[in-house]
DNA sequence: AATGAATGAGCTTTCATTCAT
DNA sequence: TATGAATGAAAGCTCATTCAT
C-alpha cells in the first residue's frame, strides 16, 4: 500500500497534462476560448487554478495544446485504411465512417468546431489545422475518390471539391453536437442520419450502369 | 441650412441601429461574441461606445439583435419558392441556391458560424434561432423533397435526415469563408464547389429509371 | 456655479496625469516599484484602479513617466546659473544649493533614489536618466569647478572625480529622507548638515594662498 | 566511501546557510526585494525552492538573515582601529579606506543599498541597522575626528554632522556599483574617485597653519 | 535533509457599463 | 443624441508557502 502510494503520484504527474487538456477542450467547445474561465478548467480538471500554469505558460498555450493533442492520434489511422482497402468504394466507406466513430462521435468531435471558431484569432494554430488535418485528410479522400473514378465506379467530379463536400455533412453534425445538440432529444439519433447521408452519396457518386451493360 | 441638418440628422438616426449591428455582426463572426469589445464595434462603426447604449441595453442585448435583423428579412423569401415552382427538381434547386445566393454568400453567411458558435452561451437565442430559422428552413425543403418522391421523381429517404445532409454542405462552406477561408486565395472560387454538390446531391436523390422507360 | 463645472472637469482632466505621477512617485520611493501596488496609487491619488489605465498603458510605463516628469523640469534651472554667476565659488555654491532647494529638499528629492533602486530593472529608464540628469549635471558641475582652476581659486583635481564626490553628500543626504529619515527627529535639522557639507568642500577645493599673499 | 558521504556532507550542511544568504543578496541588491522570485535565489544557490524553507521560515526571514550576515562581521574591525593608530589624520584615513577595501569594494558594498531601498518596508530591520551599523559607525568617525580637533589638526566642525558628511562619497560610490554602475566601463577605475575624495576631505578637514608657524 | 508539485491569495490588466456633460 | 472619462468586477497570471514523498 506504501508501495502504490508513489506509483499513483507517478502517474499521475504524467497524466496531468491530458487531464487538463481535455478538461479544457471540453470547455472550449462548450463556450468558446474567450468565455471560458481557467478557474473552471481548473476546477474540472480537479486542480487548482496555479497548477495549470506548471503545464501550460499561457491560456493561448493551452489552446494550442488543446488542438495538437486532439489531432496527433487520428493522423495515422486513417492513412493506413488505403492499403486495407481495394474496392474504392469500400474504401470511400472507411475513411468516412471511420472519421465519424474515431472522432466525430467521440469527444474530439468538438475540435473543429473549436477550430472553426477560433481560427480568426490564432491564425498559427489554424494553419497548422489546416496542413496537417484537412490538407491530410482531403488527401486521402481524394485518393480514395480518384482511385474509383480510375476504375469507373465513380462518375467523373471535381476532385477538389468533392472532397470538401463529402466531408461537410459529417463535420456539420459533429459540430451540431455541440451546439444546437443539447436542446434535440434527437441526440442519439444519428443512425439514420448516417444512413441517408452515405445512401446519398454513394448513389451521388455511382457511374452510371452503361445502357447495354448486363452488369 | 438648419433645415438639412434635421433631414440628414433623422434618415442617419433611423438607419444608426443597423448600421451597429452590422459592425457588430462582421466582429462577432470574425473573433466570436467574447473576444470582440464594444469599443471595437463602435470604432468600427464610427461612434462612440456610450451611442452603443442608446440603442442597445447590453452586449447580449446587441448580439440577439444581430441574430434577428439577419434572420427575419430571409425568412419569407424562400417560403414564397414552393408556389413559384412546380416542378420538384427545380424547385429544390432553387431553394437550396436561393439559399446561397441570399445568405451563404452574403455578409449573412457568418450568422450560422456566431448561432453555432455561442448557441451554448445564448440558449435562448438559440432556441429562437432554431425554431424560426432551421425548422422553417427543414420544413421547406422537406416540402420540396416529399413532392419529389411523391411524384416518383426522388428515391424514397428519411425526410428529417436528408435535410440536414442537404444543407450542410452549404451552410459548412459558408462558415468555412469566417474560418479558415481568409487564408486560401481559393476564396473566390465557390463555383466548382456548388456545381459539384447540386451534381452529387442530385444525382443521389433521383430515383432510377426504370429498366424498360425510354426515358 | 453651473459654469465652474465644465471648466473644474477640464482642469481635472488635464490635470490628472500629474495627479496620478505625483501619487506614484510617493509610493514607489516610500515602498520601491515592486513593492507598490496601483490600488494604493489610485487611492491615493482618489481615483479608481481602472482610471490609471486611462493615462498609462502599464505599471511599467507609469514608473517611466514618474521619471520622466520628475527629471526634465529641473533640466534647465541649473544650466542658467552658469551666466548668472561669474565667481566660480558663489557658481558653484549656487549650484549645489540650487540643487538642495529645487530637488533634494522636495519631493522631488525620492527620484535619485527611486531610480537607484530600480536602475536594474529599467535598463532603458537608467539609460536616460544618466544621460539626461546625470551627464548634463555633472557637465555643469565640472564647468564651475575647472573655470575655478583656471582662474586659480580651486587647487588642480580630477575633474571628472570630483563631480561625482560633490555632489554625493547632497544626493545621499536627499536619499535619507526617505530611507533612514522618517525614524529620526532630526529630520528638519539640515541645516547644519548643509553648513558643514559647504565649509568642507569649499575648504577643501579652494588653492592655497601663496606666501607672499597680503591677502 | 562511506565515510566520505557524511563528512562532505556535514560541511556542506554548515556551510548552507550562508551559501543562501550570499545568493539571496546578490539578487536583492541587484532587483530588489520584492522583485526577486525565491526561485531565483534557489536555482542560483543551486538548491530546490523548498530548501530555503528549511533554513528560513520566511522571505522576510531571509531578508533579515541577509542584513545581519552581511553586518556582524564588519561590526569589529572598525573599532579595534582606534588603538592602532594614534595620529588622528591616519586614523581617519585608514576608518575609511578600511570601510572601502572591507564593505564598499566587496560584495558586501550592495547592503547599504539595499537597506536603503527596504528602510520604508522593513522598519525593525531598518532600526537594528541604524542602531548596529550606522549609529557605531558614526560613533568612530566622530572619535576620529574630534581627537583631530582636540589636537588642532582639524578645524571646528559640527561633529554629527561631518560625519555623515565624510561617509557619504563613500557609500553612494558603493552603491553607484549596483545601479549604475553595471552600464558603465568605468566600474574598475575607482582609483581616482578615492584619491580625490580623501584629497578633498582631509584638505578641508585641516586647519589652517598659523601664521608665524614653522611648521 | 531535500525535493518540487500543488496551492491560493493577491496582483496587474481588461472591459462592459454608467453618467455628467 | 452623443460623448468619453470614470468605474469596479472579473479575468489572467505570479509566486510565497506548504507538504507528501
């Protein structure tokens, strides 16, 4: 028992700074950077108001680790889904679905919606958003999109903007979560959503069956 | 010459409101309800922050008014649509791009980025907001698409969740012009995006032709 | 009487940066820079802590101003005498007594050892003050005594040594008053302090009379 | 091995202490009290924060600690000149150039200033070094001075008064080395300061020659 | 004896709000 | 109507002090 005592301390220590991260994202999307107190982040977190400034220099520096931390871990995992992947269409599904039930249902979900709105006033961390999640991201669903038209599944689009529309209907609803949400009972509802909106554009996307072809 | 005085005076003192809200509102969207300071909207609007006072009994007072004058004058327009046209095709077409036209495009287009935004900290605004603007707005292109599959035109879907897939993409693009947009020089470029989302949306819904119609 | 009222408003406004700088000057030599908090230079000073930030950017700049204000008023006083004065002996008596009346002796007398104190933590305040009060001083300084050379009445000593060696017992005597002074009821009693400062620099500067001298 | 541990160690405990205080009031001199951090005063003892504790119970503690350390040793030496010197010329002379070589051009020169600065914040403090440092300081110099006048080496002065008057230069070069000093090259060069200054003050000190003296 | 993570009171600074003019 | 000087509550941040290890 004497001997956990400094294990949990241990621990603890290291896990601090997530403990106050997600503490302070939470708050973030709740209310926004501006209006959201560290004495609330503080409190919780669990911590005293002090103790954020032994992790972070500053509120901005704060925010900033927000993002980065939200963002680090979905990098990879999504690049990886282009080899366990042939069928484009399958792929498509993937990446897309995989999106919403690693992040978008899940707590990070509120970071774009963080991003959005705070990306006027912290220009550096916007653009880090944008060239290391949405130019990654577009990326890949731009390889996953090209790869069908290749194969003449899918018709031939924009790819530039497919991407950006594709995406649209999944981030709107990871961002409704967290404001027009809480007044819906609706919230757990998103099954048919998901649903209609992969239904949508699958169908959208589908080549055409040529006139002779006997499929 | 003291007759003019008034003249000018009275046309400047009846359009005084709106020009704050509209300082205001390119304020609120671009650095979020908190972060903006009064003295700033009345820099920009070129009075002095005791004017705001005479017109507005608080900040909050402001931001709901921001939220109504840019949500009242739209709200007719597009129910007006569902008699102007007939056809259901068109007639979504039309609601959906009248939508850009009017709002997405416009200065108004970052009233849906500040509602999301602080729809937290306003929960009466927001509820407001949700019910003249987005029920009025679903229940209109609810009406449109339910022609659409009555008529044998449109696939069957879940009306509730189509909607919301068929607006996010444009009201995602309009916000993304009061986020990350300021940095992308693609700015102007909307129209390969709105062309390649009325391909995809469209062509999502339609119902298939039938094996044997010659069309 | 309803007409004083503007007029007591506009006096005050202008006024009110002197205000405020000669309440800072007092706390901040009674207590140093750190250790003085604006509460207590706005109460002194009867106006509310906000109303500092009206006039100053920072606590920072109020010290900077503090110094700036105390310092240049005197900055011309002294150099006139230089004319006024041909006997380098009354010059230079009316130097240094100048200095006593006009600044050791008011209040004026903390700012040597304000800026003392601080000159570590103001490197750019330290150096403009050594270049605006100490140089121009001890220039003047060095005037009288080497016109007091040439002409005989002073014996030959290092011109640049002995600036600084007069001009010490005024200064540490001005620093008193607001460090060991306040303790001890000798406070009024300079006279004899000045008297003998006098008799032995004077003393001590002046040539020898040559043997042959009928005096 | 073993051995050697506790050895080290011990002197090590003993010297602590003192290892404290020279650090603490180097950064006092240099900053001021209130503008120095502990943590400041630890990383350059090369210690943790918590260990000041250990030593001292307060920062005020500390101060104190500072004041006396840096006071007691110099308290005897002074005095034990008094029987080593009999002509009262020499006397004086080597009371202050003792005080220079001891306390004005060592480390020790910053205390002056420093108690200085503090006097208003730290009054029992103040009033023990009044008592201890200035008032038997003051008590030498005038034993010196007038055992000169009893001889008729010295003209009549007011004795309280040239004493404070003598020590003055002296002090005030010292503490010039902790505010100004630092942003001139001149620091090393206090040789012709002193020079000047027992110049001035011994030959201002003396008394006239008679005038049927031989000598 | 020594550490350094944690605390929270207290400070500087900001800004919505008021009000005399 | 319009102003802007003044306010003071509240926020971000610091740092002397404590205490479990």
């Amino acid at each position: 028992m004497t001997e956990t005592q400094p294990a949990r301390r241990r621990r603890r220590k290291e896990a601090r700074p997530q403990e106050l991260t997600a503490a302070a994202l939470s708050l973030f999307v709740e209310k926004g950077f501006a209006a959201t107190r560290l004495d609330d982040i503080a409190e919780r977190a669990g911590v005293s108001k002090g103790t954020l400034y032994l992790y972070f220099d500053s509120k901005d520096a704060l925010f900033k680790a927000v993002i980065q931390e939200g963002v680090v871990p979905a990098l990879h995992a999504g690049e990886a889904l282009l080899e366990q992947h042939d069928d484009p269409l399958e792929l498509l599904r993937a990446i897309l679905s995989g999106w919403w039930e690693r992040i978008g249902s899940t707590e990070l979900g509120g970071i774009p919606k963080l991003m959005m709105s705070e990306a006027g006033n912290f220009p550096d961390v916007a653009a880090y958003y944008q060239r290391e999640v949405i130019q990654r991201g577009t990326a890949l669903l731009r390889a996953a999109v090209s790869r069908g038209i290749a194969r003449g599944v899918f018709r031939e689009v924009d790819l530039d903007a497919i991407c950006s529309v594709l995406i649209a209907p999944l981030v709107y609803r990871a961002m409704w979560r967290y404001s027009f949400g809480p007044r819906c009972g609706q919230e757990a509802d998103v099954g048919p959503y998901l649903k209609t909106y992969f239904d949508l554009i699958l169908n959208g996307l589908m080549a055409p069956v040529a006139a002779g072809d006997t499929q």
